[in-house]
C-alpha cells in the first residue's frame, strides 16, 4: 500500500482549501456588497409602530372638565395560544355569550387575520366584563385586555360646541390639511374638535419595534434609540360655564331654537345653546355612524347649531341698532317723537304698530321702550333718505357699513367651523333685485328687523357687546386658553378690541337707558332681575317658510337680547324660540333667568313658578314633524321622477338602438337576396 | 515501547478535540443568540433548544469518553457487524418510520426520535475502512474497487428509498477516500465534467447546447486532427464523448426531470442557480392542478441570504440579528444555523468560523497521513470528507451555492442525531489516533 507522501493527499487538501475559499468569496461579496440585503433585512424585520397620545382635555371656566379621555378595554384573542384544553364553558359564562358566538368570534379571527396573529373577540367590554376578566384572566392564555382611549363628555350639555372626533375619510386625506394623517387616524369633525384639532391632536409618537416571521412585534428595535416620544394633545380652557350651559339647556328643553351668552368685556361665550339639544356621548365609538344618521334624521334637526348657523329676522330686537344708527349719524336727536297712532302709513301701505295710545313714541326711549313700529321705519326712512347723501342708494350703504361694522351681515369670527354669515342687504343688492327702482319705501320693514335682514343668535348677542360696552367688541370665542397659555398665537386675533364707527358715548348712554326702560316699564318687564340695571329689547319675528314651493306664513320666533348689568356690563345674551309667539312671553324669562343665574349664581325662590313654567313649556309644534316629512317626500318625489326619467331616456335609447340594428340586418338580407 | 507509553489522555490529539470543542460552543452559542428573548428571566430554561443541545453536548462527551475507554482494535473488528446492523435499521426504516414532513427518515421511540441515517454515515465510514484495510483486497482491481463502491452507496440507496435525498448525497463523499486509495484521476475529472455538463444542461437552452456541443467537438477535432488521423481511439473517444454529452443533455436530464426527480427538488436545483423551473418540468402544469406555484425554497434561500447579506462586514452584533431571532428563516437552528453567525458577526466571524472547519479537516488529513494502520488513515479520511460535504453543501446552500437540500452543518447544527453522530466520528478517530504506534487491521 503506498504510504510514503502520497501526492492525493495534497490534491484532497487542495480541494477542501478550493471549496473553502469560494465560500469565502461568496461570502465577502454578499456582506459586503450587496446592500439591498440589508434594506430588505430592515424591511421584513422593523415594524413602526405609531403610539397615539390622549387628545387634549377640555375644561370649562371654572375648571371643571368638559371633555376627556377615557380608557375602555377591547378584549384580544391570539388563537393559536389558546390551549386545547380552554375551559369554553367558564370563558362564555364570564362574559355572558353563548359558546356558538364565542366559535363563531375565534373562526372569524383565524380566517380573517391568521391563528398567531391578535384579533378583537370582543371590543368596548361592559365594566363588569372587565373586571371578571381580569380577576380571572391567569385562566385564559391566548387573551388579552388592551387599553384603548375614547372621548368622554361629562355631561350631556354642550355637545353641539364641544363637536365629536372620527376618522378622516378618504376624501379628507387627499386634502393638504389631512397630510399629515393616516387612515384610521381620528380627527376632529365639528365644534371646538376641529376648530381647536392641531392643539387637541397632540404628536404621535413613533416606536420601532422588531417583528418576527408572523409579524407579531417583539423588542424594541436597537433598544429604541429611533423612537420619537409622543406629544399629548394641550389642554383647552374655556370661557363656557359647564353648570349655565347645562341649565340654559333645561330651560331650552323641547324648544327649538337658541340661547347665546357672551361676556362683553372678554367676548368669551358663556353658553351657546342649540336647542333641541343631544347627547354627545352618542356620538363616539363605534355607535357614531349609527346615531349620526338616526340624528340627523330627525324632524328637529339637533345636529344644526342654530347659534352660529341659523339666521332669524331680528324683529324688534333690531329697534336699538336702528336707533343707534340714526342717533350717530345724526339724523335724528334723543328728543325726537313720532305720533304714531297705532300704524304706520307714510308708505302707501300701513304698517301695524301694537300701540295706538298717543305720546306712546313721543321720545325715542319711550319709542324703544314700547316698541313702536311707526317710530323705528319712520327712522330707518329718515337715515337712508338723510338730505347729506346723494341718493338713498348712498344712504343705504352708510346704514349697510354701520351694520357690517357690528358684524352682522358677515361671519363674527367666532372659533366655531362653518359659520353662518346672515343676511345684510345693502346698495347693490336692491338695486340688483329692484333694478334701481326702490326708495326708503320699498325697504322700510328692515328698519323694524323685517325684510331681507337676518341675524345668527351670535351676531345678536355681539351687537348686545357693542352696546354695553359702549363702541367695542370682541370677536366671540370659546378658548381662553390652549395648554394653559392665554397667549397662544391661535388666540391672538381673540385679543383684539373691534371699535365700532366713531358713535359717542352718549349715544351709547341713550340707546341703553331706553333699553333699560324696555325692562322697566316696556315690553319686557318678565325679564327683570332684583338689584341688577338689566337692558333688553323683545322681538316678535313674523316668518314665513317655504314648503314644497308654496310660502306659509307660520307663528312667530319668540326673541330676545339683552344685556346686564348695564354698568360694568357681565353678560350679553340672545335668545331665539322658533314658532313660540311674543318674544315677551317665552324668550325674555329665559335670557332672565340665564342671566340671573349667571350673575347671581342661582335663581331666586320668586322665580321658581317663572322657572318651571319655562322647563316645562313644550314649545315645539305639530307641524315642524309635518312640515319636514312634506319636505322629505317631495324630495323623494323629485328624486323618484328623476331615476324615471333617467330609466325612461335609457329605455328610449336601447329601443331605438334596436330599431336601427334591424333595419341594417334587414339591409343586409335584401342585399344578400338580391344577390342570391 | 508499551512500557513507556504516555497515559491515554496525553496521547489524544488535543488540537481536533479544541477545535471540536469550540464548533459545538459556538453552535450552543449560536442557537442560544437565536433563541434569547429580552422577556427571559433566565438563562436556563429546560424548553429552549440551546438547553438541549448542551444537554446533547453532555451525551456527546460521555460517550465520547467511553469510546475512549474502549479498546482500539474494537472498532475495525466490528466494523462489518456494525455496517450490517446498520443497513438492517435503514430497511426497516423505510418501512417502520416517522412520518416527517413526507419522508421516512426517522425512527421513534415516544418523544424520543434519531434519524439512522445520520448514524449509518458511522458505520459506513468504518466499514469502508475495514474492507480497504484487509490485506486481501487489491484496490486496483475492479472487483474489489465495485464492492468498495458498493458499501459506500448502498446505504445512500437506501435513504433515497427513505425519500431523503439530501443526506444519501452525502454518502458520494466516499468517492474522495477512494480517490485517495488509489481511484484513477480520470473519474475525478470525469465526475467534475459530469457536473460541468449538468450545470451547462441546466443553464443553457437545449438547441443552443446542442450547437454548442457540436461547435465543441468539431474545434478539438480540427486541433488534433494529426492525432485523429493517425489514430483510432482519439477518435473514437472524441466522437463517444460528444454522442454521450448529445445523449445525456438532450435525453438523460430531461428524462430525469419529468420522470425521476420531485417537484420540490426540481425547484431547488433550478432555485440554486437562480432560474426560473421552465414549464416543461413543472410539475404542477403537468399534473394539471390549479395549484399557485409557491416556490418555498426560494423564499428559504432569499430569507436566508437577507440574513447573512445583513451582516456586513462586522455583524450585527451578538443578540441583534433581526432575521435570526425573528423566525424569518427557515430551520434556522438546524439547516440555516449559519446565518445567525453571518447575521451577528458579519464577514468576519463567517470568515473565521470557515477557517475553523478548514483547520479541522486539514488537521484530520494530516492525522490521517501519519498513521501506520491503513485502517484508521482511510477512517480519518472518511471523517474529514464527510465533514466537508457537510460543511461545504451546507453552507453553500445558505448564500444560495448548492441547492436546499437537508444536512446539518457539523457540530453547529440544533439536533441530537446530528451531534451525536459527529462527535462519535471524532471521538472514534481520536481514540484510533491515540492507539497510532499500533497497526490495526
């Protein structure tokens, strides 16, 4: 045998070294070369996982919280860990389902999102459920209670200034605003929600974690030296008063219509109701499309805020603006008396005034205090006729800019999405609708808060601001503060003082004292608070609806502004009851005891009869129910005639399609015949 | 000379034992990495891999010891005994084993389960060794060179039998002990043509091959067209070998494809060389299933490149291989072991872990080379080819040079049948080594 240095020996060596070293150059290439491995290693293993802060809480004036967050537990089941031998019978008794959902929940997970990977079996559980689960849950491998954080509002109060959260839709997130979001992100979609989202929202934190094969996160990725913390959402500290807001609320019970209290020396609202109200709680979760849709079916429509987006004619609630308006441009003096016999007929047509006594508008404080419609056109006449202007087109336009200097006419800027703007007319606007042929005549009903003038309750409130505070408003807001900073740049325009056209403080002084007469001695004595200088003006609004095309005359907005005190003025308020009747009877006890629980922090034993009278008062009408069903099914009937005519237009098509085909055959075959 | 002869301990060759000792630390090591979870509260938990491989480890080294104590002479004479019973075990396997992933591979007893023919490797090593030992074999004769063939293959058989084609591959090893007692070189170089002629078959479109081919012969037929002129046999020889490369790449290998190989094989091997499986083999088209063709092995491989591909020159770090530790690769504590160390420790702890093996083989044919009984060099010789298909095939098959097929790397691979089997194949050598003053037969 050969023994002695057998050559093979060197040439086998020489095979293992060979083989090795291809190995190693494969090797060096693929580790050192080949980057997209380490791409694609960081892209099967890395799993961003996005941390959602808690939205910022909201609190009221007085610091008690409105709106904030609440943990509910959705209970998880990763099914291929759930043992063999799981006790189904324990499991189903404690969460109280029958063992066929409880197959039926864990089949659907497999299927849907593989056995190794979490599911919900059960989202949103009752506080029950959660409690015996987690006394029990050693018993349980496979699930698993996970926190997850939901808006809770405090009261039922406020919902429609509060606003509610959702998804963003797709829709939303093709808009540069929502760039920032991703599907399933929540967002604010009305109130104080959206308006105040960026501050809500907070910044979401983004951890890195590993995943393995089943895409199950483990560690955190490099011991989370990537991660980026996330922001909680700022707090909101508001002007509203939770305890008014909610009283005013009980008043506005089964009324339609608003209440909006502002502090004229701050412009922050104190209560904005929106009557009928709901509970915001319905909407949130997984209930919200639901309810939105039951709500926003209903006849009374309670997902409208009629405090910024319904526009009411002012009625007599106007008288105080007309005169201030007159009384600064000079046109006419305090002094000045009209005697009015109970119409006003200096305009072809006579307009009805409630008084007939004589002397009843002798001066303007009496004229306001009684509310005398013959004195206030008479005025309105005279501003837009005044000799200075060249026309009463030019009139109308100095009348138009005092009144859009008031804010009305135009959005007050308050911190609410989709305000409504109301309704000034001006110059053009007649012109284009009379075709220049008008005259002070044609108008005459605005001066007395008829015609083409119509207010949101806010803009009625702040023209009550401009008044007690003699000359200056500010823009109406909720927020005085975001993340307790009052000076937030969110909040700067906020801080601005809006002076009104140069009007004297006289005026002013005039306009008010009749105001104070009003409660005094005039339409509104319901609204008198003991110890408080009050100063209101009642309305009583004619309007009409259109129903199906036809114009109804219906029953009238019961109305109501005031202010008080009228020194140092502390709230400014209006209240619009739709279809309720004289303004005195229904909206001044209530602006009165809003007030009075404001100012004097409850309402006196007197008032209680007054006060439970308004709790009670049911004040919405048969025929809004009818009125909105009419509107309903001539919606449907509009809709129904379209699809017909629609089927209709089709059918004709295809039938004439067919015709034509046949003929073209029939062509054919004589040809062929012919031919034949 | 006995009476001066050291005790048995000193006379083991301590650098296989060191080097045996640091594969199967790393291996621990290395499914330990795989494993660890930052939940652990403990190093020790008796559920994990790593605790059982150094449970295994234990075993390994208690019987190793035995081996030790055992009489040198012991193992060449029962050699033949040993193949016997092992060729027995495999038929009865065939028959009477586990069910695994659809091959019959295993044997089982309750929870505990080996695979014999990790095992038999063992026995066919010594038996080998046994017959090319026996002074009346003549290796040059073809007798006696077909029954050296024959004890090799047999077993191989008969794991393909077991449907466990990548373990019988291994038993081809024996060609590279036979080589070195004396097979020609011709079958050498024919076996590396064999396997360059495969590769081209596999690669190149089969007209184009053809043409190739032909071109081929017709140039080296121009070149010795002296020699072809004068002589019969070149020509012959020339016009043999260009019918056989036509046979074999236009009839053999698409015979084979269609009809002999499996579906899972056909998309390895094609995998390997990174080919789509072209329609004609595939499977699914031919037995007319809508079945979505899923190429798992790719995936193996891809997961299993990212994962050492990832590395990079320094590695991830110890416990930072986010494809090892998160379940993306296959088999990672058996088969794919290797990525957890290209993964953590880079190029340079691959590179290193390479030399490791290289050094132990080497070493082992140096051993081999110095004995005076022809029994324990050819035994050596087996011990380190085996290694090497081991090591060579598996590795390879990680960073996707040889195609997926079933076998463990060498002390690093998770699995009691696996470590056990090896560490008996070096205990062995090391105990035969020991005894190297002495001729064994």
């Amino acid at each position: 045998m050969p023994v002695a240095a057998n050559p093979r020996q060197y040439i086998i060596s020489f095979i293992f070294i060979g083989i090795a070293a291809i190995i190693v150059l494969r090797l060096f290439f693929l580790q050192n070369f080949e980057a997209k491995y380490k791409i694609l290693a960081n892209d099967i293993a890395i799993y961003k996982k996005v941390v959602y802060p808690p939205r910022g809480v909201i609190f009221d004036r007085k610091g008690k919280v409105m709106l904030s967050n609440t943990a509910i537990y959705d209970l998880m089941v990763t099914p291929s860990n759930v043992p063999k031998t799981f006790d189904t019978t324990q499991f189903c008794e404690m969460l109280d389902i029958p063992r066929s959902t409880y197959i039926a929940i864990l089949t659907r997970a497999v299927v849907r999102n593989s056995s190794v990977r979490q599911s919900p079996f059960m989202e949103q559980l009752s506080p029950a459920q959660t409690a015996r689960f987690q006394e029990n849950a050693y018993m349980f491998p496979g699930f698993e209670l996970v926190e997850r954080n939901i808006r809770e509002y405090h009261s039922k109060a406020a919902g429609i200034v509060l606003g509610y959260i959702g998804e963003v839709s797709q829709d939303m997130l093709k808009k540069p605003r929502y760039l920032s979001y991703r599907q399933g992100d929540y967002t604010g979609l009305s109130g104080l929600e959206l308006q105040y989202e960026e501050a809500l929202r907070g910044q979401r934190g983004v951890h890195y974690l590993e995943r393995d094969k089943f895409n199950r996160p483990r560690d955190p990725y490099r011991g989370g030296v990537l991660d980026s913390q996330e922001i909680s959402g700022r707090q909101l500290d508001l002007y509203l008063d939770a305890e008014l807001q909610e009283y005013a609320e009980r008043l506005m019970a089964n009324k339609i219509g608003s209440v909006v209290a502002i502090d004229p020396q701050t412009g922050g609202v104190l209560c904005m109701v929106s009557s009928p109200s709901y509970d915001p709680n319905l909407l949130r979760g997984r209930e919200r499309a639901k309810n939105y849709a039951k709500l926003y079916r209903q006849a009374t429509r309670p997902l409208f805020n009629r405090g910024i987006q319904a526009t009411y004619q002012p009625g007599s609630t106007i008288k105080p603006m007309t005169g201030l308006v007159a009384l600064a441009t000079g046109v006419i003096s305090p002094s000045f008396g009209l005697g009015c016999r109970g119409s006003y007929g200096l305009c072809r047509r006579s307009i009805a005034c409630e008084h007939k006594d004589a002397g009843h508008a002798a001066n303007f404080r009496l004229a306001l205090a009684h509310s005398c419609n013959s004195y206030f056109c008479h005025i309105f006449r005279m501003t837009i006729d005044y000799r200075n202007y060249k026309s009463v087109r030019e009139g109308l336009q100095v009348w138009s800019d005092y009144y859009k200097n008031f804010a009305i006419g135009r959005q007050t800027g308050v911190d609410l999405p989709f305000e409504g703007r109301g309704l000034l007319p001006d110059s053009a606007y007649y012109s284009d609708r009379y075709k220049f042929s008008w005259n002070s005549c044609t108008v005459v009903f605005v001066g007395m808060g008829q015609g083409e003038l119509a207010l949101t309750p806010l803009q009625m409130a702040n023209s009550m601001c401009i008044i007690a505070n003699k000359g200056y408003y500010y823009t109406p807001h909720f927020v005085k503060a975001i993340g307790k900073n009052e000076n937030d740049s969110a909040l700067r325009k906020y801080k601005e003082k809006h002076n009104v056209l140069n009007i004297s403080d006289s005026t002013f002084s005039v306009v008010q004292r009749a105001m104070q007469d009003v409660v005094e001695s005039g339409t509104a004595m319901g609204a008198r608070i003991e110890g408080v200088e009050v100063c209101a003006k009642t309305g009583t609004a004619e309007n009409k609806a259109i129903v199906n095309g036809e114009v109804i005359k219906m029953q009238n907005h019961s109305m109501f502004v005031a202010f008080a005190p009228r020194q140092n003025p502390r709230i400014a308020i209006a209240v619009a009851i739709e279809n309720a009747g004289f303004g005195a009877t229904w909206a001044a006890p209530i602006a009165s005891l809003v007030m009075e629980k404001y100012l004097k922090d409850s309402v006196t034993v007197k008032r209680k009869e007054v006060e439970d009278k308004m709790l009670n008062a049911n004040l919405i009408n048969e025929y809004v129910y009818t009125i909105d069903s009419a509107i309903r099914l001539h919606d449907l009937m509009v809709y129904n005639a379209r699809v017909e005519k629609k089927r209709y237009a089709d059918s004709t098509r295809r039938a004439n399609a067919e015709v034509m085909l046949a003929r073209w055959m029939e062509g054919k075959l004589k040809k062929a015949r012919t031919i034949k | 000379m006995s009476l001066t002869r050291k005790s048995l301990f000193y006379r083991i060759d301590a650098a296989v034992l060191l080097l045996y000792i640091i594969l199967v630390a790393i291996g621990i090591t290395a499914v330990f990495s795989v494993e660890h979870r930052t939940t652990d509260t403990s190093l020790i938990m008796m559920n994990k891999s790593y605790m059982k491989q150094l449970i295994w480890f234990g075993y390994s080294l208690g019987l190793g010891f035995i081996i030790l104590l055992t009489d040198s002479k012991f193992f060449s004479s029962i050699a033949f005994l040993a193949y016997t019973i092992g060729i027995a075990i495999l038929i009865f396997t065939i028959f009477g084993g586990v069910d695994v992933k659809g091959s019959r591979s295993w044997l089982g007893v309750g929870s505990f389960r080996f695979q014999p023919g990790e095992v038999a490797k063992i026995f066919t090593a010594m038996a080998l060794a046994r017959f090319l030992a026996l002074p009346e074999t003549n290796f040059k004769t073809l007798k006696d060179r077909l029954i050296a063939v024959a004890i090799a293959l047999v077993p191989a058989v008969l794991i393909i039998a077991q449907k466990e084609t990548g373990l019988a591959l291994v038993y081809f090893c024996f060609f590279l002990v036979m080589y070195r007692e004396g097979l020609p070189n011709t079958i050498l170089i024919l076996g590396f043509s064999v396997v360059a002629l495969v590769l081209t078959t596999l690669l190149v479109e089969r007209k184009t091959l053809f043409v190739l081919l032909t071109v081929f012969a017709v140039m080296i037929g121009l070149l010795m067209r002296h020699a072809l002129r004068r002589r019969m046999t070149p020509r012959l020889l020339l016009v043999g070998g260009w019918l056989f490369c036509i046979i074999f790449s236009q009839v053999a290998v698409p015979f084979v494809f269609k009809h002999v190989l499996q579906k899972h094989q056909i998309e390895r091997i094609y995998s390997t060389i990174g080919k789509e499986v072209p329609d004609e083999y595939d499977k699914t088209l031919i037995a007319g299933e809508e079945v979505k063709k899923t190429n798992s092995s790719e995936y193996n491989v891809l997961q299993s490149k990212i994962a050492i591909g990832s590395g990079g020159f320094w590695g991830k770090g110890f416990l930072n291989g986010t494809s090892t530790k998160n379940q993306f690769v296959p088999e990672q504590n058996t088969d794919f072991i290797f990525c957890a160390i290209g993964e953590q420790f880079g190029f340079v702890g691959s590179a290193l872990l390479v030399i490791l093996y290289v050094s132990l083989m080497l070493r082992i044919v140096f051993i081999g080379e110095r004995q005076r009984s022809a029994f324990t060099r050819i035994y050596a010789y087996c011990v380190a080819s085996i290694l090497f298909f081991h090591f060579a095939i598996n590795i390879s098959m990680t960073i996707g040079l040889a195609p997926v097929i079933g076998i463990t790397l060498p002390f690093l691979s998770y699995g009691g049948s696996s470590l056990l089997s090896f560490s008996i194949l070096i205990f062995i050598l090391l105990r035969l080594d020991s005894d190297r003053q002495h001729l064994i037969r």
